[in-house]
C-alpha cells in the first residue's frame, strides 16, 4: 500500500513542486519516496512506499522494466502476483514483489494485462519510448485515484490534497472551483459519487478503468476493462448443492491470498457476521494466533465490543478492544477534513480511524469484512426495495405515508420511504431516507440553487432486467455506497496510521460469483440474509454467538449533537455563515434546528451533513 503523484503538461513540470506535492503522501508511504521526470520534462511520477512485500530497497518505486522502456508507480495489492508469474516463464525476476510482476507483464502484453489483475489498485505507467502515459484502476475501486484535467495539464494523485498542493504551489489556486454540482449529491447521499467532486475540473478517476494520455497529442482517452453488469444474474446460480462448496473453497483460498505480507497482519472484529467470517477462517488458516481488533463505545446500546470479545475467545486470537469515548472523538474532529479532502458525511469514520490507530500498534496490514452486505443482501434497504415495488403498496404509499406523519419519530422516519418523487428515483430514495439523509423534496425547499437532477446515478445498467428489485437495490449500492463511501472511509482512516486495509470479500472472483448469485441463495427464512456466508460460518463458530440485531458501526451521532458536539451546530449552522455561502435558504436550517431540539431526534444525521458541508465551506473557500 503506497500513495502515488503524477503529472503531465504541455509546458515543462517543476519537479521541485511535484516532489512536493508527492510528499503530502507521507502518511501513506512513510518507508520510501521516489521521484521520475521524463528526458522532455513534461511528464512526473512520484511515489511514496509503505513496505508490505519484499521490504527490500530495490522493490522500491517509481520501477523501471527489465528492458529500460517502461517507468512504473502502484498503489495497492494484487494478489494472484505468484500466479501470474508462470505467464512471463523467461523472465529473470529482481524482487518477489507484485509490482514487478505488473510492470512486466504490461511490458510484454501491455494494457490487455490489466485485466488479469486480482487485487486492489491504482496504478501509472510512462512509455519512454513512444512517450504515452498509462493509468488504471482496480474493478472495485477499492484504491482511491483523482485527477485534474484542463486540457494542457494532468495532474494525478491517491488523494485529492496531491492536486490541491500543486495548484497552490504554481499559484493556480483559483483553478480550484466549487463545484456546485456535487453539494446535492452530498447532501442527498453522503457522500459524493464518482466521477464528481467538490471542485471543477477534478474527478474520481472511473473504476475498472483505465486511460492513455499521448504525451505528443495531449489527447487523453478512457477504456472499461471490466463490467460489473456482466456478471450480474447473466446466468444465475439456483443450485445450493453447487454453490456452497465452490462458495466455501473460494473463501478459504481468497483469505489465504490475502495473508501473504512480510510484515505483521491482523483482523478488524466488529462481532458482525462479515467481520467474524474473515477472522474464522484466516484462524482456520494460521499457524499462529490472529491479532484481532474492534472498538466499543462507553454508550451500552452502541457497545458491541462484548460480542467481538466472545467470538475473539472462541477463535482464540490475540484480541484487543478500544473503548471509545466522546472526548477521543472529540479530539478526532478537527483531522476529518484533512483525511477525506472533500465533504463526507460518513460518521463512523471516526470509530474507524481509532480502530486504525490501535491496529497500527501492533500490526502493518489488516483484514476487513466490508462487501459482504453489497454482494450477500445484509441491509435492510433492499427489503423496502422488494416492499415498494408491491402494486398494493404503490396504490396506498400515498395516505400511508400521511399517516405515518401522525405518529411517534419511528413511524415518521420510516414513513418518508412511501413518499418518493418518482419510481425512477427509487435507488437513491431509498438509500437517502434508509440514512436519514435529505430526500429530493427536503432538497427542493433547502437549496437556493435547485436545479440538480439525480437521473443519472438512478440509472442502472444491467443485462438481466427481470432482476429481483432487492438485487438491483444492492447492485446499486454496489457501484455507488460501497465504493464512494465504504471503501473511501476505510481507505483514508486506515491510511492516516499508515496502515494497510485489505478486503477479502471483495475479491474479484468472490464479487464475480455472488453478482450472479440467485436471491434464493443469499435470502433464506430460517438463516435471514447472507445465507451462504451464515452457512460456511457456523461451521467455525456457533450460530448461537450471532442471535441478536444488526447494528452499524456508528458513534451515538443523535445524543452527542445535543451535548458535546453541540458546538459544531453553533459554530457552523449559524446564519452568518449559512448567509455568507448562499448554499441554503438559512430560515429552513433554523427551522430544521427547532424541530430538532422539539423531538424529531431522527433528523440529525441531516444536520451533520450541514455542519460537514459548511465547515468544509469555510475552511477551504
């Protein structure tokens, strides 16, 4: 795991500013930098390494290929690396690094080998011979990638602080714009989703992607090496006596790929079943204890550290807990900015970066569960996906949702999934109201500037049309939640320690598998969701140890906007700053606030949005 820097321009680079802005990456490569500047000076690679495999100094980046023709930086794994070997069988190997593996498999078969990779990655390879830049990023999009573009320069980074360095350093600040085209997105989602971000003219770079930029044209071109679409109920699987051996083998040999590290590995144990399956089998799989590690909070009924304790003991790992309690968040609150570089709403980032921090302790890489509940059916969501699309229910969401509107805060909350603008707009509707999130008419009456239209991230593409409504709910969350929220929150805490985070449930061949998965398979009455993972589970730990609600990994949001976070309400909701942005009609925030503090206690994760959005605002304009 590494960050990586790179530019191109039509003019010369400062190298100097380059280096620079590559070393704003420490934090994510605090054991080597390296720095490359082509012969004509108007392409840079920068790198910084955190040493995971092959710890020896001629693994270090950026790499040059056995023949001198091709410079190479990467961030991220690529698991099936020793396999891929056997493809290159004259090849006289430097290191047993994956990086070499990459590099010289696109020396000889160049980007038609981006698709062979299994792992997690971004990645940029420079031509010197026929001086054409290559950049590629992983299926998923578990590795985060960023670019700025205006036709002259390129300039690339792991994080967005790589482009904001460089423009200031070269005094282009004002090229840096607020994209006004995002804060609805925010504000609707959480999060803001590919290819958007806060600022014009820089983009996500787009996953399962990769792009040229002909250094003698300028000329830069997109290409989609892999499509989640085709594999998605394409041809599902029904069968349980199929599925589940070829389900159990692939999760034992993922883990097993994923443990490969020169440098020392433990889990992230939440006590949940994705977290608990990983940890299960890679204690099935070690030799020696796993390090596990989970947060719990001093509030009981966000505390489910107890839960990891037990499954900890029965597996017999090296287990660690953190109690978490509001003033190590509240010592946590200024660095959110400077970590994610852009609004994120997601609050359980800050049980995730404490957990990151304790991890770091003891270990350089971890394994997570994320994924499990995009590919397996592991929220809610997706059964008022199916509830939804009930003709009974389409002919009375109308007076059901007004009734529920007379009722306690329960049955108001979720009384507002009956009241979405159109059936077009379900994914994100959704989405938005299962979060608490403002739905399309809050925006309507919120915003001085309503002129967003949420058609595009609605709009699915999927081969199998008769799909379930709750697959293509979790097919959406899949190319959206997961990866511009998920994946980016574990991303950036895990990184701020310098710390690897791995996710075997999002291996390529487990994602390929359980896309084309029969709902049958993955929904069953006795089990609930994730059939086929509660199945391999319980063979490594008791079904019993799981008989209990699912809970998310969050900190106690609602109490602590009205006492210790209150502050934040006061210092960024105020009408002097919600005037001085013009983002929001200020007397809807004020009216928001009042039926706040009056009871609707649901309201508030609306209210952490605003404060994200206009701390950021104030901050960063």
């Amino acid at each position: 795991m590494c960050g990586i820097a790179g530019s191109y321009s039509k003019n010369k680079i400062d190298k100097q500013a380059m280096q620079k802005a590559t070393d704003t990456l420490l934090h994510r490569g605090p054991n080597a930098g390296g720095y490359y500047l082509d012969d004509t000076g108007k392409v840079f690679l920068g790198h910084r390494r955190l040493s995971i495999i092959d710890l020896s100094t001629t693994a270090n980046q950026p790499m040059y290929s056995s023949d001198g023709r091709f410079a190479m930086i990467y961030n991220g794994e690529v698991y099936n690396f020793n396999e891929l070997r056997t493809k290159l069988p004259e090849q006289l190997w430097k290191t047993h690094s994956d990086t070499e593996v990459i590099l010289e498999l696109f020396a000889k078969y160049g980007a038609e080998s981006f698709k062979w990779l299994n792992g997690m990655f971004a990645l940029a390879i420079y031509d010197q011979q026929n001086h054409k830049l290559f950049i590629c990023r992983d299926q998923v999009g578990i590795k985060p990638l960023f670019y700025y573009w205006d036709e002259t320069d390129l300039v690339f980074g792991s994080e967005l602080k790589v482009i904001k360095e460089l423009l200031k350093l070269e005094g282009k600040q004002a090229a840096l714009q607020i994209n006004r085209t995002a804060i609805p997105y925010f504000l609707h989602l959480g999060f803001i989703p590919e290819p958007l971000t806060i600022y014009q003219k820089v983009c996500k770079f787009p996953s399962a992607h990769y792009a040229t930029v002909d250094a003698s044209s300028g000329k830069m071109e997109f290409y989609k090496y892999w499509k989640a679409e085709e594999h998605f109920l394409t041809s599902p699987v029904t069968s349980e006596k199929e599925a589940l051996p070829k389900y159990k083998d692939l999760l034992f040999d993922v883990v097993q790929s994923q443990m490969i590290s020169d440098v020392p590995l433990g889990t992230f144990l939440s006590g949940g079943i994705d977290s608990s399956l990983v940890t299960s089998v890679a204690s099935k799989l070690s030799t020696q204890k796993v390090k596990t590690f989970s947060i719990g909070f001093q509030e009981n009924k966000y505390d489910e550290s107890p839960y990891a304790e037990a499954i900890a003991k029965h597996l017999q790992t090296d287990h660690q807990t953190f109690k978490v309690s509001v003033n190590d968040i509240l010592e946590l609150i200024p660095s959110l900015l400077d970590v994610y570089d852009e609004p994120f709403g997601d609050s359980s980032a800050y049980p995730t970066m404490l957990v990151s921090q304790l991890a770091h302790q003891k270990v350089t890489v971890t394994l997570s569960g994320d994924g499990g509940d995009e590919i397996f059916q592991g929220y809610g969501m997706y059964t008022w996906a199916k509830r939804l699309h009930n003709p009974f229910v389409k002919a009375l969401r109308k007076p059901a949702y007004l009734l529920t509107q007379m009722m306690g805060n329960r049955y108001k909350r979720g009384g507002a999934l009956f009241n979405y603008p159109s059936e077009k707009h379900l994914y994100t509707h959704i989405f938005s109201q299962e979060q608490y999130f403002f739905c399309e008419k809050e925006l309507k009456d919120l915003l001085v500037d309503t002129s967003f239209n949420f058609d595009e991230i609605n709009t699915l593409h999927v081969v199998n049309n008769n799909a379930e409504q709750a697959d293509l709910q979790a097919f959406w969350d899949f190319n959206n939640y997961l990866k511009d929220d998920l994946l980016v929150k574990v991303d950036r805490a895990s990184m701020k320690y310098s710390l690897e985070t791995r996710v075997p449930l999002l291996d390529i061949r487990i994602i390929e598998f359980g896309l084309n998965l029969d709902y049958n398979l993955k929904v069953q009455k006795e089990y609930g969701t994730k059939y086929l993972m509660k199945k391999v589970l319980y063979e490594l730990v008791p079904k019993e140890m799981f008989n209990r609600p699912k809970r998310g990994f969050a900190i106690p949001l609602k109490e602590w906007l009205q006492g210790p976070l209150k502050y934040m309400i006061t210092d960024y909701l105020n009408d002097t700053i919600v005037k001085e942005y013009r983002i929001v009609h200020p007397e809807k925030i004020s009216k928001l606030l009042a039926e706040f503090y009056a009871g609707k206690d649901y309201l508030y994760n609306r209210i952490w949005l605003l404060i994200i959005l206009h701390w950021w605002l104030k901050n960063n304009s």
